[in-house]
C-alpha cells in the first residue's frame, strides 16, 4: 500500500528519495504515531517533505491517493462557509450519545453525505442530520457522533472522526513570486543555505548507504563534522526615497544575513553608490566612510551583494554632480565598476517587480553595469544570485 503512495509522490514530481521512504516505513514499525491518519500525514510529510514549496502538492498527492474527502464528491459543490461557521455547541448526555448509531463505514457516509449536499440550501446548527456544527450530525464539525466526517473546523476533541477535510485554501508555493510573509520562511532559508556551511554536523550519505546495506537493509543514518564558515559578505542597502515601499521586505533580509553570516559588514547609499557610504542613517552626515577605503579595507574574496531598486534619474548615475543629495565629484558608474572590479563575486537583488524593469531607464543601466547580475527578490531571484556568488 505504501509503495503505491510513495510511487504517487514522484507522480507528483515531490523530490522524495527511498531513503526518507524507509525512515517513515521504520517510524512506522517502531509505533511512534497512534493509529490515525492525522497522525501519519504529520509523520509522512515530515520524513518525505524535505522543502516546505512542496507542501502543498503533498497535500494534494497525500488526498487523492488516501481518497479524501474531496475527491468524494463527484460535482465537487462548493460548500458555504457560513454553514461552517461554528456558534453553538450542544452538550449531549451519556445516553444521547449511545443513542446514536454509525452509519456502516466511510462508503455509507460518502453515499450519505452526497445525498444531503444534493438536498440541503441552508446553514443548520446543532442539528443530527444534515451537514451543520455543533450537533449530533456525523457531517461538520463542533459536535458529537460515533462515527463521521469532520470538515471545515476544529476537533472538538472527541477524536471519532474517520475523515477529516479541513476548509483551507491552498496556493502551490510559487518561486517567482515576490516575498510575503508566507513564503519569507522559504526564500530565508536559501540565505542559510549558502551561508552555513560551519555547522556541527551534517549528513554523511555515502558512510549511510555502506552502513545501511552492512545492516541487512536497516537504516543506519551517519553524521560528519561540516566544514568551518569561510563565507564573508559586504552588504550595500539602498535607503530612503522610492526605497521606502520595501522597508519591511529589506529588513527581513538583513535580519536573516546579520544572523547567518559570521562575518558580515553592511554600509547604506541612497540611489547609487558615490565616493562616501554609511552604517547609521542617523549620523550618516558627519559619519561616513570613503567607498575607496572600503575597497581597500576588504578583501577581494568578500562576496559584494547591492539591494536597491535601482530606480532614479540617469544623471545620478551618468554625471558628476548627478546626486539629488550632494555634489558627487564622479558618477555613480565610475564607483560601481571600481567595486565590480575589486569584488569578483556580486549580485543586485532588486525589491522591484520584475515585470516593471523594462519600463525603467536606470534599472537597465545599473543591470548593464552589473553584467547582467541583477535579481528579482523572489524566491527563484535569491536561488539565482545565491549560486552565482557562490561560484
């Protein structure tokens, strides 16, 4: 039965290897869920999942193959929320509750709860018959009944339900879409990825292979010392002006490096890099640092990464004296080709939607300049300028 599943996640294209199929088959014989199917959902995709974009299209494989309640439904109606919605709960007596009869198994329920989608047109609550909460129904969720399908809420903690559809909306993680606060969680860990590579321990897959099959096939996971963190990065923000739409979105991603690069130095600009460059944007008149000194500060194996949205005049980065700030005595070119060419290793990472990039003049002249190195901040970007610094 689980080989079939396990075939039905790489139907799916889930990355899933036999490895991670024997650690839940051991899990398994070693019983440390209960007999429920909550239960081994959480363990399935905790030991096959091993990144958390695939989580909903495990969830839609993990569905169709153990015949949830959505492919029941032949019409597939749509079930109003408003009869979900949970205001009552009734309090059933012990003998009400042993007055209550099962209905033969999932196949009478599924033939039962077909029929009452066909006939209900309202919301009922604290009802025994049709899809409600609250009540003694075994369709809804909130109540009670012996034997029934809980959908769109909570347990109310008498664990009797034999399906469970829980009224979520799922979206497919999607790696070019810009960061949100539902998939920050994913696109920092490709921050961390490329960063550590100092941890204690890591998985050693060719000691685990030899000293599995030299157990008779029992699994017999190895771990090996990982390598120290060498990674060093010089981190220049843009700040203020049309910056400010994406305070929030850049302030996540400093966070994220401040935390998982050893060694890190950040200075701020505005628009474009000129011959001065700050770390406190409330001293940053009287306290500055010389982009130059910079240059010869740190070394040439520091990986240069921008964040800006490169959106400005052309004469901020064509002329001398094209700052809307100071009268720099170079352009903003003559500098970014200077760091270009000290810092073999960069990337911009632009907050910007790229779609908008084409209509920009200046976006397309700092990604000239960048050769070509510039990204989206999305999932996808970050992968992209991550391997390219890390070549």
């Amino acid at each position: 039965m689980l080989i079939d599943f396990f075939l039905q996640l790489k139907k799916a294209k889930i990355p899933v290897s036999i490895l991670e199929f024997l650690t839940l088959l051991t899990a398994l014989k070693q019983g440390v869920i209960k007999p429920s199917i909550d239960e081994f959902y959480q363990l399935a995709r905790m030991t096959l999942v091993k990144d958390e974009q695939y989580f909903d299209r495990f969830d839609q494989a993990f569905g169709n193959y153990f015949q949830g309640i959505e492919n029941i439904i032949s019409l597939q109606p749509d079930i109003p929320l408003a009869w979900l919605e949970k205001q009552l709960q009734r309090v059933l007596s012990p003998e009400e509750k042993a007055a209550l009869k099962k209905l033969g198994g999932p196949e009478a329920l599924k033939k039962r709860l077909v029929e009452l989608l066909q006939k209900q047109k309202g919301r009922h609550a604290g009802g025994n018959k049709w899809l409600g909460t609250g009540g003694s129904s075994p369709f809804g969720h909130g109540g009670y009944h012996p034997e029934g399908f809980r959908i769109g809420g909570a347990s109310a903690g008498n664990r009797t339900a034999i399906r469970v559809w829980e009224a979520r909306e799922f979206k497919d993680y999607d790696n070019n879409l810009a960061l949100s606060p539902r998939n920050m969680k994913i696109a920092l860990r490709r921050l961390r990825r490329f960063a550590r590579t100092g941890a204690v321990l890591e998985f050693d897959l060719d000691n685990t292979i030899q000293s599995t099959a030299a157990n008779a096939g029992m699994l017999d996971i190895k771990m090996r010392p990982e390598r120290h963190n060498q990674v060093k990065v010089l981190l220049l923000m843009d700040v203020g002006g049309s910056m400010d739409d994406h305070i929030s979105k850049v302030a996540e991603l400093f966070s994220a490096a401040k935390t998982e690069f050893k060694h890190l130095e950040h200075f701020y600009f505005h628009n474009c890099v000129y011959e001065r460059l700050w770390q406190s944007n409330r001293r940053r008149r009287d306290q500055v640092s010389a982009t130059q000194d910079i240059i010869n500060r740190y070394s040439a194996d520091y990986k240069l990464i921008f964040v800006g949205d490169a959106t400005m005049s052309p004469y901020e980065i064509l002329s001398a004296g094209g700052s809307v700030e100071f009268d720099n005595r170079e352009s903003g070119a003559a500098w970014l080709k200077r760091l270009l060419h000290h810092f073999p290793h960069f990337a911009w990472l632009n907050p910007e939607p790229e779609a908008v990039w084409q209509y920009r003049q200046s976006i397309e002249m700092v990604q000239n300049l960048m050769q070509g190195r510039m990204y989206p901040v999305t999932l996808a970007g970050l992968e992209s300028a991550m391997r390219q610094l890390s070549k």
